[in-house]
C-alpha cells in the first residue's frame, strides 16, 4: 500500500466536501453539514481501512459500513463515487426521481449501501444486528470445517451522529452490543455537537464515556478533525479486541465552511452558492467549478483495493454459503395433527420452530422476554443460547426491548442471505416496533415477525395488552405480507411460505387460546401450502338446493329471478372455525327446499391474495348479488373490501376489557351462536311495526 501523503489527504477530504456542496446546492435540499464534520473519519476509514472489494460489492468477507446519520446521505455518495461504485452523474442527480442518490441511502437501490438509514438510530442497532450476524456465521463455518473465506471475522463500522445517540433504538441496541461483547463492533460518535433545531447541549448533557464504559464497551475520545488521532483510534479498531468499541470524535458542525462553521443552519439546508465559492477557495478548489474531481484523487483514495478485488474474485464461485435448501426445511418432519384437535397457533409455531432450528442452520432469533408466552423456549434449547462465550448460539435473548430487537433483526437479514432471523412479542407491541417493520418492508429483507396473543382472547390482562387494531394497522404498510393462520397447519404453512422467501417480510399473527384443527388443512403440505400462499380459499362449502335455483315467485321453473342469493363468508385466525359453525348451523336450519349455497374462506394474507389473477380474486368474491360477511376479532374497518358497502362485518370496533377469554366472546358476540344469529337476522330482517 502506498504510504498516506497529509496533502492528498487533505484533496480527497476537500473534494468530498466540493461534491456535497454541489449536489445538495443542484438539490436545493440536502444536509451539508454533518457530511463535513464527518468527512475526515469518513475518508481516512474507506482509504485506509475498510476491508472491501469494490468490484465485487457483495462479497461476503468485507467489513460491513453502516451510515446511521442517513441524512450525511451525500457523504456516503461521495465516497462511493471516488471507488468506483457509483458515477458521478448520479452525483449530480441526487435527491431526483430514479436516481440512485435517494435522500437517505436505500440498500436495495444503490450498489454498496449496507443498509438503508434516516429515521435515526436504527443504523446503529443494524450495526449490531450485522455483528451478530458475522460472529454467528464464522462460528458456524469453523465448526463445519468452512473455507479460509470465514477465517477472517468482518468488522462493522457504523458513523452516528448526535441524532442517532438521542433514540432509544439505540442505546437500548448498544446495551445488547456490551452484554453480548461484540467485539467487531466500531461505533463512530461524530459529536459535532449541533442538531437541526440548534446546540445539543439544550436537550443532552448525558456523559458518553461513562455511559458506554458502563454498558461494558471501550470508548476512545478523540479529535475527529486530527489526521493522527483518527489514525491512532482506528489502529487500535482493528487490533483483537475482547468488547465493542466507541470512538468519541469531538467535531466541528460544517468544518471548512467559509464563514458558516458551527451553525445549525448548516444541518439540514444547502450552503448559499457565495459561501459554497468561498468554501471552495478555502480549500483549494476552483470557485468556478461544479463536480469536479481531480485525476490524482481516484488512484490515491483507491490505492489499497487491487488486492482486495483479487482476493474478492479469487472466492467467487467458491464462496462457503450454506447450501439453498439447507436454509429451508423442506425435508423437516412436521408436526401432525388430527382434525378437530384443540390447539393454539402460538403452540403449534413453537413446535414448528424447534424443528426448523434444528434443521435450518441460519435460523435465528428470540423474544422480548416472553419466551413461555411466545412459544420460543424450546427454540432457545436446540440451538442454544448466543452469549460472549457462546457465539454458534442462535436464540438471542432480547429481554424487554422490542423496537432494538427487530431493528437488531434488520441487521442481521442485511448482513448475508445465510441469516434467516425472527423476533417475538405479543401482537399489542408491534407498535414499538412498527417503524423498524416498515424498514423490513421498504430494504426487502425477510424477516419473520410472531405476534402472539393477537386479540382481545387475550384476556384478563386487559385493553392494555389485547389487539384490536393492530392486525388492521399492520396490513396498511406496503410489501408487507401480514399472516394470520387458522390452526395448526395454516401455521406450519405460512412458516414454511416465509421460509422459501429471499426478500419478504412477514408478520405472523397468533392466537393464545386454542382453536380447532380444520378439516380443510387436512391435507398434504405442497397442497396447503399453496391454498395458504394464495391469501385466501374456500374452507367449507353447502350446495345449494336445485329447487332453490329453479324456482321463481310463482313457482314457474327456469327463471332465476328469485335465486337465493348466496352467502359468501370471510374469516382469519381464530374466527374461521367460529364463521364455519356458524354457517353449518344456517345451513342446517333452513328448510329443505330452501337451502341457498354458502361459501366461508380462510383468509390468512390480505396481501398474497392482492397478488392473484383476476380470475381466482373473482372466484373468491363470488358474483354481484353475493350476500358477504366478516368476521375477526378486530376492528371493522377495511373489510369492506370483501363484503361492499353492504355487506356484514362483525368484529370488535372499541378497546376490550378484562375477563376470561370465553366471557369477552360473549360479551362482543363472537361466539358461534351469536354469529349465526346475527348472520340470519342481517339476512331476514323483521320488518318494524
């Protein structure tokens, strides 16, 4: 490697520098300031030390780079540009429709972004999840005799701002990294000390040294504009090291700026196009140029990578993943079940689960201190547990934390397509998590989110802790798919659905109380599984007499004038088997002769059925004078998109009590009597006196 020169130094900093002003000036938008007072760690790191191979961007031995202040967006860009990652005309396109210089760094759009950042503090617990992810799967590699491509352990670097250190997401993340002793965890503090609204020190005079050294890190405190320092921090980076470490870069909001450094303003609006001029005098660039790069910068900043690329190409093609189909469990011996028996859904997921975790060697996860509830305790024994001394453990004990855990999640899916990573609560909480489960759905990342205790069946615990809009909610986020089985089997097929899934995010709904196994399930996997995968079919179907479709008002045959209309019945989760009684019971009740036909559907995935044919979506609404039902224990609204406007949605539209679950069915007329009859009475009205 060619030895640093303090003046090419300085050039390629100044030219980062030039590049942010410019595209954020072109913008009009954009956040310049923190970008500055970052660039000198930023540069010296990508020069110097990132272990990276630009031409093979994916490759699995590089160190991982985590930007966490997204909004340093053009930073990042910057540095992407000048190793040949990115052209310089996306540059100039940044912040426009198409480009692949978004706002804030999306991972599944620009080549060499690891993750995708801007809402604060999830990139640092991203960070986590991708240390975690790198140990678990070198352990894994040395313990099966892997190649010398796992041999190295990847070291994550993540940049974080004020901002970022202000969420709990990631204290509460960084907590975890300390107890879990992370030790190819670097964490950059870019403490420039400046936020949007002003000076930190209005809402913040928290110590980090001490907070960090208490939740067992190392933490070094440097100048973050100090070439040596930096240098002297990042040495000490990538020496063995036994714990996370913090490097506490004092910085300057907007360093080099002309007349504007230190000021908030600089945060989040352009410089003005004078002070961009006099910033560019200042640091040697032509005033009179934008985009400009000198020749000299490309081969200095990228004087070390050569090697790397070789190294990169040499394992292509020799790269030791785990095989396709060891990751999934296609051959694992499911559980059976009989029709008819009584089981809840969460019981049924963690019988499954154990068994994929025996069978899927990148299967990991755990639950936010809920184990006995959520049904992952036996999970946790068969694969054991990831510790400091333990790094081929795959349940992760999150404890009360749920917005880390499925952030810490994300990471761990980013890191390598080997990870498959679930996380588990009670339903009523996915609202901790909602922002970082929308970060699933907008990177196409397939983590599996279990949500236990999915309504207000709950019970005693009360309105706090009983679902009723939250299944709703979680079905407004785009690319979501939201799974909400009806026994045993649906369970065991929507797992085996998101196991086969390379970009998807699910959510998993399941009950606490038991339910009966269904006589539709009753059949071969490949078959359920594809029912399942279709988002909704028939469970249970009554022809309807012939003389029903025969007779008119007159008893004249062959007008279908008076045809009793059909009844088409939609359900989930545990109120499919409460609408398919009850629809046995009209069934049974109506005299003969006049018999209508009835159709109840199972319906598991709003979403994988938005993704059917015309022709199937037909079929499963049925024809125009259809008479629709719903019914879920959950708020009403929205499922007027399978019954119209006039059709019956029984659900429960206000918050539970707390009371024994059978009571609540009662009291919310959920039970099957209830339904039936306020079915039949929606259907025969009696007229007012």
């Amino acid at each position: 490697m060619t030895q640093s020169n303090p003046e090419l130094d300085h050039s390629v900093i100044a030219h980062i520098k030039g590049l942010v002003m410019d595209a954020t000036r072109t913008a009009n938008s954009g956040h310049p300031g923190g970008a500055f007072s970052s660039s000198d760690f930023a540069a010296l790191l990508w020069m110097e030390y990132l272990y990276y191979a630009p031409q093979y961007p994916k490759w699995p031995s590089r160190d991982r780079f985590v930007l966490s202040a997204g909004h340093e967006s053009m930073l990042l860009y910057s540095l992407l540009h000048l190793a040949g990652m990115l052209p310089l005309d996306e540059i100039k396109r940044f912040r426009q429709l198409g480009s692949l210089t978004p706002g804030h760094p999306e991972s599944h759009l620009t080549s060499g972004v690891e993750a995708t950042t801007g809402p604060l503090g999830q990139g640092v617990a991203m960070g986590v999840g991708m240390a975690v992810a790198a140990l678990q799967e070198q352990a894994r590699h040395q313990q099966g005799g892997g190649s010398q491509d796992h041999a190295r352990l990847p070291k994550v670097w993540v940049l974080a701002g004020d901002g970022d250190l202000q969420e709990d997401v990631a204290l509460g993340a960084c907590q975890l990294a300390g107890h879990w002793a992370l030790q190819n965890l670097v964490l950059y503090y870019d403490k420039n000390d400046i936020q949007i609204s002003g000076s930190v020190d209005r809402v913040s005079s928290l110590d980090f040294k001490a907070y960090f050294e208490s939740m067992q890190w190392e933490v070094l405190e440097v100048d973050g504009h100090n070439h040596g320092h930096l240098r002297r921090a990042m040495d000490y980076a990538v020496k063995r090291r036994s714990r996370p470490l913090l490097i506490i870069g004092q910085s300057t909001m907007a360093k080099g700026a002309a007349t504007m450094e230190g000021m908030a303003k600089t945060h989040g609006e352009p410089l003005p196009a004078e002070e961009i001029a006099a910033t560019k005098r200042a640091l040697g660039l032509d005033p009179h140029s934008s985009f400009q790069v000198a020749e000299e910068v490309y081969p200095y900043f990228n004087r070390r990578l050569g090697t790397f690329n070789t190294e990169a190409e040499a394992s292509v093609g020799n790269n030791p993943t785990l095989h396709a189909t060891a990751n999934r469990p296609e051959s694992m011996a499911w559980p059976a079940y009989t029709n008819h028996q009584m089981l809840a859904t969460r019981v049924a997921f963690g019988q499954a689960l154990e068994l994929m975790g025996r069978t899927m060697l990148g299967l990991t996860g755990g639950s936010a201190d809920l184990e006995p509830s959520n049904n992952t305790g036996a999970f946790a024994k068969a694969v054991g547990e990831f510790s400091a001394n333990q790094r081929n453990g795959r349940n992760l004990a999150f404890g009360v934390r749920e917005f880390p855990m499925a952030t810490i999640l994300n990471g761990i899916a980013l890191y390598s397509p080997e990870s498959k990573a679930f996380g588990a609560t009670f339903l009523t909480f996915s609202d901790y998590m909602r922002n970082a489960i929308r970060m699933s759905a907008i990177q196409k990342i397939p983590v599996l989110y279990v949500f236990t205790h999915d309504s207000i069946f709950l019970g005693e615990d009360g309105p706090t802790h009983q679902s009723i809009e939250h299944t709703m909610s979680l079905r407004l986020i785009p690319d979501l798919w939201v799974m909400r089985p009806a026994d045993a089997r649906e369970t065991q097929a929507c797992l085996r659905i998101w196991a086969a899934q390379l970009h998807q995010p699910v959510v998993l709904a399941l009950t606490r109380q038991n339910v009966p196994t269904l006589e539709c399930t009753d059949t071969d996997a490949q078959t359920l599984d594809e029912k399942v995968s279709r988002g909704a079919y028939l469970a249970w179907h009554a022809q309807p007499d012939q003389s029903t479709m025969n007779l008119d008002p007159s008893g004249t045959e062959g007008s279908k004038s008076s045809e009793l209309a059909p009844l088409y019945g939609y359900a989930s989760g545990s109120e499919v088997h409460v609408l398919i009684q009850a629809a046995q019971a009209i069934h049974a009740s109506e005299t003969m002769g006049r018999r209508r036909e009835i159709r109840i559907f199972s319906v598991p995935c709003w979403e994988c059925l938005e993704l059917q044919d015309e022709a199937y979506f037909a079929d499963i609404m049925g024809p125009d004078h259809a008479l629709r039902v719903s019914v879920e224990a959950g708020v009403t609204t929205g499922w007027s998109k399978f019954t119209g406007r006039k059709g019956l949605n029984i659900g429960v539209d206000c918050f539970g009590y707390s009371a024994p679950g059978p009571d609540l069915a009662e009291h919310f007329g959920l039970t099957v009597r209830q339904v039936q009859e306020r079915i039949l009475h929606w259907m025969n009205p009696k007229p007012l006196h």
